[in-house]
C-alpha cells in the first residue's frame, strides 16, 4: 500500500517529484511512461490535498490568457490535448463550452453612460465579439462562434434579459481536479511508482552543482532529478536548492456549491459576463455545472498573506452573489449548499515557472501553476518530460506501462442486477452510508484500501463524495468515522476529517465525565 | 432581611417573569404571576426545586453501546450532576428491558433510576 | 428475477410518523403493511432524545423520548406489520412503485397499493446559514452532536460554542454539560428564544449556560479543528454590528439552525410541495396531491410535540386504509390559508368535513390575549382562546364534523375556503 505513511521511504529515485497536486501527479505520470523509478512526496495527508481539491474544475480554452505568456500557449496546447490524457483514466471530462455574455456592464460605466446608446449597442453586439474572437484565433484556439442574444436566450433561458450579444467556446471543460489528480496518481503506483504522504521536503542537497538527494521529515533519498511542484511552497523548496529567484504570493479564491436537485440544467455550459477592463488579476469566474450537476458559482480572487489562508469571509459570499445576480437574475440563492476555497499560487510575474535549474543540476521547477493550470496540465507534463529526457530519463518508452486505470465501482451508477451481484459478493454494498449521494459502506471500503488510500474523512469524501450533499455530512460522519477507525484498525477518536490536527472526537461519551471528576478531585486536594 | 429571587415560569407560553421575595426563607409574596399556577411554581422552585434525570449507562455486549435512563421520579436540582456523574460509571449487561432498575434510591434520595428502553443484545458475528 | 412485493401499504420511516401510521392502517383493517426504516433499529429520532417531556397529551404521562418509541415499537412487533431495517428507498415513482436497497435483501422493489411518507426532516447546515470562516472540523449540527452522545458513545468536542436556542440546541447544552464538556454560551439571532420557557429554565438557567440573544457567529476560526468562534450582537435587521465582535475560544460549534422536512422521494413522486412549509399538500386525511401517497410527521412540517405527530399519523394510516380498502375519490378540495398573525396551517386542504379535523399551525409573532379562529367562508366555525402565542409553540385547533356545512348551510354565499387566523381580544 503504497501510500501508506508508515511505510518507509527508499533510500534512492530516479526521479523524485515533490507535490501531488495535478501538476505534479500529470508530469509524473508522463514520466512513468518512461521509466517506473518515480517516487512522489506529498506533505499532506493524501494527493490533491492543497490548491488543487478548491480547483474550480474549468478545463479553460486559452481565451482569457495574455496573449504570448508561456501560461497562454500551454493552455491552448493542454486543452487540445486533453481527451487524449484523460482517455483510459475512467473519469468524467466534458467540454459544455463557455458562454460568454455581453451585456451593458461588459464596459466601465464611466463609458456606457457618455456614449449614445446607439454606439453602445453597436459596441456591444458587433465590436467586441469580434475582438474578443479575433483575440482567440490568434492565440490558436478553434471554434468559437458569436450569438445574438435571441440565440443566448435558447441557449441558456436563465442569461439576464439585457444580454446583448454572447461568444461561444467550444473547446473548454469541466473535469473533476481531484478525481483527476488521484486517477493520475493510482496509474502512476499501478505501473511501478511510489507515492508517499504526509512526507514533507525539508531540504534538497546539491553537491557540485548538481542535485544529490531530499531531505524529507522522514528520511533522506539520493535522486539526481527533483521535479519541484510543491504549489504554493514551490518558492520555498526551490530556494532549498538554490534554484530559486520567484515568488510565490498567494490569492485565495472562494466558490459557492448550490442543491443539485434544485439547480440540475440550470445553465448547461459555463457562463460568464465579459467585463472589459476588468480590475483584478482573475477572469472573473463564471456559473457552471459541475462534473456531478450542481450549480456552482465563482471564483473570487484576494491576495493574501497567508498561504494557508482557505478563509471565506462574508463579503466575498455577497460579492459573488451580487456578480452573479446581474448575470442570472433568478439564480436560487436559498438552494445553496456549500461554499470551498483554496489558496492559488501565481508567482509575482503571473506566469508559470517551468524550466531546468542553472544552478542546481537536475532540478526543474514547475512553478506558479495558477489558472490554466488545469487545462495545461497535459502540455506541462509534455514539456516537463521534453526537459527531464534531457537529463537522464529514457527516450524509448516502456514496453510495460499500461495507461488504463479503472475507477472503483459506483453503487448508484450500477444496474439492479450488477448491484444484486455486488451485495451478494459484499453485503456492504447494500448498506447506504451517504443518504444524500447514496454511497454505500463497500464504496467507502474501497476508497479506505485503494492503491492511494483515503486515510481521513476528507480523502474518502473525495474519492466516493460521501458527506458532498444537501446535508453536508450531518447524516453520515459518524458512520465514516466508524468506518475509517475498524478499516484502519485505530480508535475512533484518532480519525481526522484531513490529516493534521483535525480530530473528530474527543474522547468517548464517559471520558470526558472521568476526566472532570478526576480533575476536580485533584483540585480539591483529595 | 428580605431577598429577592427571580424565576421564569415555564408552565404556559406566557413565560411570566416571577419575582418571589422572602424573609429569612420564608416566602413573603409572589408578583409577576399571571395566575396561581405561576405562584406555586415559583415557591416550588424557591423552596425544593427538583428535577428528573435523564441520561445513558454504559451497556456491556448490547446492540449500542450505551443506554439511555431516567429517573422515576424529580430528584433535587442541586444533586443532579452528581447523579449524573454517579450514573457515568455504571456498566450494565446486556440484554436490558424497558423499566429495568439500574440503581435504587440514587444519591440517598428515595429515587430509582430506570432503564428506557429495551436493548437486546449484540447479534452474532458484529465486531 | 426477483419477486416484486404489493402490499397494501409501504410506510417509508420508522419513527414515531412511520411506527403511528402502520399501526393506523393496521387497525384499520389493511393486512399487509411494510414499514421501511434506512436505520439499525426502529424509532427514528426518538432513541437518541433521551430527555422527558414526550406524551403528556398521547399518554398522559411525562416520558423520554425512547420511552415514547418503545410503546410504539412493542406493539409493531404484536402486530403483523412487516419491518425493514437498513433498508434505504433509493427511488419513489409517481406510480408508487418503490426501489430500495439493503445489507440482507439486496435490491428490493415494492408495489404497494399505498404509500405513506414518514421521512421526517434532517437538520440545516453550516453553510446554508452561509457561516463565513475556515470549514475545520468541528462544526457539528446539534442532532449529529446528539446521537454521538446518546447512541454512539463520542464526545464531538470538549469546549462548545451553541448557535442557535431551539429545543434541539437548548437540550444538547445541558447534555454536553452533564457529559463532563463546558459550554460557553448558546447564542441566538432573534431577541427571543427559539425554544420552550421550559428548556432555558432546565437547560440553561440551571447550569448558568448564558443565551446571547441578537446574536450570531460571524466567523469559525481553526484550520484543522475549530479553535474559536467570533459572535457579535446584530442589528434589528439581523445584521451584525462590526464593533460588537467578539472572539471565543472553543473546540466545537453546535449548530441548532433549523430543520428542513426531507422531501427528496416527495419530489421523485412528483408529490407537490407547499414552498411555506417545505413539505406535501396535504388533505385532511393526510393525502398529498398525488393519489394514493399520504404524509405524517416532520416530512409535513415540522412539529415540536411528539404527541401531534402520532396524531397525523393516524389520520394518514386510517386514510391510506380507506383509499386502499373503500377506493375513495376526493371530491373538489376547498383551500385552507392561513389568516392574520398565521405563518402556515396543516391540512392546506379539505375534501370531506363529514369528520373532525385537527389544524396544526404556527403564528408569525408573539402575541399575547388572542382567539384562534376557525372559519369557513366568512363564519367562525371553531374559536379557542390563549393567554399567550409564540412561533416557536405550534398550536392544534379542532374543527367539528359537519360545522362546515352548518356554516354553509346558514344561507350564506357557498363557502370556497376555510381560514386559521388568530385575532387579538384586547382592544
């Protein structure tokens, strides 16, 4: 069991990657194509555990980034890679498109209101689509076709009534961040990698200017190679090599989950108002379906100084209701359900940092994954890869890589018949422990013993989305933590909800009772 | 020397605010009480307030692991948490009926304190 | 292929909605009933609320929650009802037909000529009263606090912080309490408590636990576990005041927000629902719009006595019997609305005033010296006065076989709605 943290680190790599978010997980995948002796060191307590689990799950076409910057041009190339990356790992990836809506708040006030209304519209239906298309083809992206705001209206009856004119993208999509990064990382296990969690990178030797071995909170490994993608601790591990020179600085962003039943189909691609001008470092976000249905609003985007700053405080909960308002005048703010957020890492020249060290010998950085992270995941990894070739790692692919990686079954996906065989094989199957997701015990066993196993409740949540629903866990904790603690062979008050010190119990019923009265005693002076 | 005591009635949803004033313990007047009901139960409460106890035992090879109890009776409000902390070291074996005695005269105080439900035992082959 | 079951009567919920309505439509002469229970065991939320204060009307007797189970559990078990336990209805057609799921049985699917819904009400989350802050945990509902506890053995936490002052959140302070755990405050966002006098006497007062009233929480601190909470007192738009924040340390957040009827097979049903109450229209024999389904207890709306909970569920037990056994066919609903001072009342509709029928509702504010009133059309066919009526006290009003058409029958224009109001008699 690969991930499992007591087992003990090897004392040598080929590779070693550090950081198991998406950009870690697809380079080392790539790699694994190549040559088995991979080894991945994650801090956290499961893959996916940082920036990556709040990833808003836009698979972006490329239309938002600046013109030349490396950010833009792997984006185009990822998002057309795409289907091909995600081809034979079992998970959902669907392009619904982006809708982007011109409407009298697509320019600046200060213009609309000295302007005839006559030139607005003008502006509005004619002028801008066209720039905003023009701006696509020249960055390469295929596809996009203007809309009157009749054909908007079709297309998606929610869009406010003042939408005057809209452009479609075709080519960008909605996957699943996590569902992604640990189907990524289960194929790297499956064909002869390693993946090791709560394994934190202390130091990096470099002798002679070349990398020698990580230093980890758990022990040392000789590798000539590191591939930094250590998120928003990519600054700090690279200056550990003296391969540094960036900075991170973190902007957290916050996102809003609405009642699936209430909210199915309310719009069916991605929309967003195009703001021209728009202040901020963000593209402003949209409305979308997420790979399981709901409604999902946002992202925000704040810099902060705390990389741990995940924080979502009430002004930011009204200012995507008030954007989004303007957007989808009838959107059902009472049906909302959930609200996440993480913390991205943008280095301060807002473009990504992938390249080989000068310095350090051996060591790559794959730096200031913002977004189009996602989206460029697989033309990262096929740059990272172009550079490491160059650096020892095998130009002939193996022989005996199998790309294929099957998701665990899903109870409610199933047939009667194939869930009759499953309880029949597995009375677990049979037992819901989710009531609003109708996950049953055996999945959650699944996840608990899978090739990188869910240790806390938030793996599992992840892996089977058990506690994801209208009632937010409230049905099902106990149970998990139940689950977790017989799977695990610990004591209840041992499960964490994800990793840390984030105990869910503390103590059974009558300890707390003991405790006082022994405390009491003690204090009395008996 | 005269003192002041104030108490919420809890009988209807008037939830009068009843101020009871007495001297060296005895009850001078009630005020504040909408009707005779209010009157008595602020003296009751001045004078003996008592309430019933309910909470679990632990359960030795049941179906759950612990099981819930009562009292049978009010038992004074001042010994309650002592009840309570006296009822969190007992351990009773399964199977348990509903009405069950768990402890006679708890804390001294003339009161038993029952089982309220029935709890069968563990069935074979649970962990 | 498996053998489809058609009984007379599937009851989806086992609590004391479900065990009440089997028994109903037992005694009213259905001979094949199933009762189907998601849980270990029968009872609903009843094991777990190990308090007393249930039957004084029913029974006549001051009982604990399990104890008020028990006496519906002994006689399901006399009777010849068929339970299922651990058994979770994945699916329910507009057709009735039934598709469930369990441990022993595996999948199961069901026919019934009648189906009555008892799924209670599950309780509102953090989020969806948008709580800003870290998402740690800790953050628990006080029913999920209450069967760690009651049922499951664990302590959520050892320094608890309470938003929110209805029963369920007046009743686990007390319980966190007595369990050895300190708590420093319920905190309450209107200026009056959600919950019965009784509660904040027995479970507050008594242990000098403070109620913040015009309070909220405005912020969870605590990345991994909850390390603190900032409340502050709120403006009479219930909006918080910045400069009265204040910080408190704390390891768990009880959250007691409110509770939602759980509709989500209601809605598979197509069974329409009343957008004020968040459960089924409902008749007065406890029939939703769609024929054949019937609804009792917390799916409804949302009782506070256990008492008027068995009391629905007979209605609907005995009219599932009736529609199954008698084929009966509604006549032309008249509409029931709430009038002055009145939130909601249960039934919204009447087909048959040939028997009594019990109105269950709820007022918009305090009041004291009122008259609840029942009229049909302009006339008051059933008059009962308070001393005293507050939102969170639902109120039982009782309208007699046969007034209806007295009202009518007194020459007046025909009468095409009955009203619940409640009027104020001082002057």
């Amino acid at each position: 069991m690969s991930g499992h943290p007591q087992i003990e680190l090897p004392r040598t790599a080929g590779v070693v990657v550090v950081g198991a978010g998406v950009s870690g997980c697809s380079v080392a995948r790539e790699i694994v194509k190549y040559t088995p002796d991979v080894v991945i060191l994650e801090k956290e307590s499961d893959v996916a555990d940082a920036t990556t689990k709040a990833n808003n799950a836009e698979v972006h076409s490329g239309i938002g980034e600046k013109y030349g910057t490396l950010k833009q041009k792997l984006n185009v190339r990822g998002n057309a890679l795409y289907d091909e990356f995600v081809k034979d790992l079992d998970i959902a990836f669907e392009r619904q498109g982006l809708l982007l809506v011109f409407t009298p708040r697509t320019l600046p006030e200060n213009v609309t209101s000295r302007l005839p209304a006559g030139v607005v519209e003008f502006l509005l239906s004619r002028v801008i689509p066209r720039l905003v298309m023009h701006s696509a083809r020249r960055k390469g992206i295929p596809g996009q076709r203007m809309l009157s705001r009749d054909e908007i209206l079709r297309m998606e009856p929610h869009v406010t009534r003042d939408a005057v004119a809209g452009v479609f993208d075709p080519t960008y999509g909605l996957v699943s961040p996590y569902k992604l990064t640990i189907a990524l990382a289960e194929n790297c296990v499956a064909n002869g990698a390693r993946v090791f969690l709560d394994t934190e990178v202390t130091d990096i030797r470099v002798e002679r200017g070349a990398v020698r071995s990580v230093v980890t909170n758990r022990g040392e490994i000789e590798t000539p190679l590191v591939i930094n993608a250590a998120g928003l601790f990519a600054d700090e591990v690279a200056d550990m090599a003296g391969a540094g020179g960036f900075r991170i600085h973190p902007r957290k962003g916050a996102s809003l989950l609405f009642d699936r039943e209430l909210t199915y189909n309310y719009v069916k691609s991605s929309v967003s108002e195009f703001k021209m001008f728009r202040k901020g470092l963000s593209k402003g976000g949209g409305a979308m379906p997420t790979a399981e249905g709901n409604l999902q609003l946002g992202p925000t985007a704040i810099e902060v100084e705390d990389k741990y700053d995940t924080s979502i405080s009430a002004e930011e909960i009204q200012e995507i209701f008030e954007r989004f308002y303007t957007l989808l005048p009838d959107f059902p703010r009472n049906a909302m359900i959930s609200s996440f957020s993480g913390v991205r890492a943008p280095t301060e020249e807002e473009d990504f940092v992938i390249g080989a060290s000068d310095t350090a010998r051996g060591f790559v950085n794959v730096a200031g994954i913002q977004s189009p992270g996602l989206a460029s995941a697989p033309a990262i990894a096929e740059m990272v890869l172009g550079i490491v070739q160059g650096l020892g790692v095998p130009t002939e692919p193996r022989t005996d890589y199998n790309p294929r990686r099957n998701a665990p079954p899903k109870f409610i996906d199933l047939s009667h018949e194939e869930r009759d065989r499953l309880i029949a094989k597995d009375p677990r199957y049979g037992r819901i422990i989710c009531r609003c997701e109708y996950i049953t015990e055996g999945e959650v066993v699944d996840a608990i013993h899978s090739i990188i196993p869910a240790r806390t409740m938030d793996a599992v949540k992840r892996r089977t989305r058990v506690g994801m629903g209208r009632c937010q866990g409230g049905f099902c904790g106990y149970r998990l933590a139940a689950i977790l603690a017989g799977e695990l062979g610990i004591p209840v008050t041992e499960v964490t909800k994800d990793g840390g010190g984030s105990w869910m119990f503390a103590g059974e019923t009558k300890s707390l009772i003991r405790q006082r009265a022994v405390a009491e005693d003690s204090e009395a002076g008996r | 020397m005269k003192r002041e005591h104030s108490y919420t009635c809890i009988n209807c949803p008037l939830s009068c605010s009843l101020e009871l004033v007495e001297e060296d313990g005895e009850v001078v007047e009630v005020r504040g009480n909408d009707c005779k009901t209010g009157a008595k139960y602020a003296v009751q409460e001045f004078t003996d307030p008592r309430r019933v106890v309910t909470t679990t035992v632990t359960v030795r090879g049941g179906a759950l692991p612990l099981l819930p109890v009562r009292s049978t009776a009010t038992i004074p409000k001042e010994r309650v948490k002592d009840a309570v902390a006296q009822l969190a070291g007992i351990v009773v074996d399964a199977p348990v009926s509903n009405g069950q005695l768990i402890t006679s005269d708890i804390l001294g105080t003339g009161v038993d304190v029952i089982s309220s439900r029935d709890l069968p035992r563990k069935a074979d082959g649970e962990d | 292929m498996k053998a489809i079951r058609r009984p007379d009567c599937a009851v989806i919920g086992a609590g004391p909605a479900g065990l009440g309505a089997a028994l109903a439509a037992g005694r009213a002469g259905l001979k094949d009933v199933v009762l189907i229970e998601r849980d270990i065991e029968l009872g609903g939320i009843l094991p777990q609320c190990i308090h007393d204060g249930f039957g004084s009307i029913v029974f006549k007797e001051v009982l604990t929650g399990p104890q008020y189970a028990q006496r519906y559990i002994d006689e399901v078990e006399k009777a010849d009802i068929e339970v299922m336990l651990n058994t979770m209805v994945l699916d329910l057609a507009p057709d009735r037909k039934i598709t469930a799921v369990s441990p022993e049985q595996g999948m199961v699917e069901l026919e019934p000529r009648s189906v009555i819904l008892a799924m209670g009400c599950r309780e509102r989350s953090r989020h969806q009263v948008m709580i800003p802050g870290y998402r740690p945990a800790g953050v628990i509902t006080a029913g999920a606090a209450q069967r760690d506890i009651n049922i499951e053995g664990l302590m959520p936490g050892r320094n608890v912080v309470i938003l929110g002052s209805g029963d369920i959140g007046l009743v686990m302070a007390r319980r966190f309490i007595l369990e050895g755990a300190s708590v420093e405050g319920v905190y309450e966002i209107m200026d009056h408590p959600g919950g019965l006098t009784r509660n904040v006497v027995q479970c507050l007062q008594d242990f000098d636990c403070p109620l913040h009233l015009s309070h909220t929480v405005t912020f969870i601190h605590g990345r991994r576990r909850v390390e603190g909470v900032t409340v502050a007192h709120v403006d009479e738009d219930l909006r918080p005041i910045k400069e009265s924040e204040r910080y408190v340390p704390c390891d768990t957040l009880v959250l007691s927000v409110g509770l939602i009827p759980e509709n989500e097979l209601s809605r598979k049903a197509g069974v329409v629902l009343d957008p004020v109450t968040a459960g089924p229209f409902v008749d007065e024999r406890m029939e939703t719009m769609a024929e054949g389904i019937f609804a009792c207890g917390n799916v409804v709306n949302v009782f506070d006595l256990v008492d008027y909970v068995t009391r629905s569920a007979e209605v609907a037990g005995e009219g599932a019997a009736e529609y199954v056994l008698q084929g009966r066919k509604r006549e032309a609903p008249i509409r029931v609305v709430p009038g002055r001072n009145v939130k909601y009342v249960v039934p919204q509709f009447v087909s048959d005033f040939s028997r009594d029928i019990d109105f269950y509702f709820r007022v918009e504010h305090p009041e004291r010296a009122v008259t609840a009133r029942i009229l049909a059309g302009a006339d008051a066919v059933s008059s009962k006065k308070h001393k005293m009526v507050r939102p969170p006290e639902m109120l039982k009003s009782n309208m007699k076989a046969a007034a209806f058409d007295g009202a009518e029958r007194a020459g007046g224009p025909k009468v095409d709605r009955v009203t619940v109001e409640v009027v104020s008699r001082e002057t």
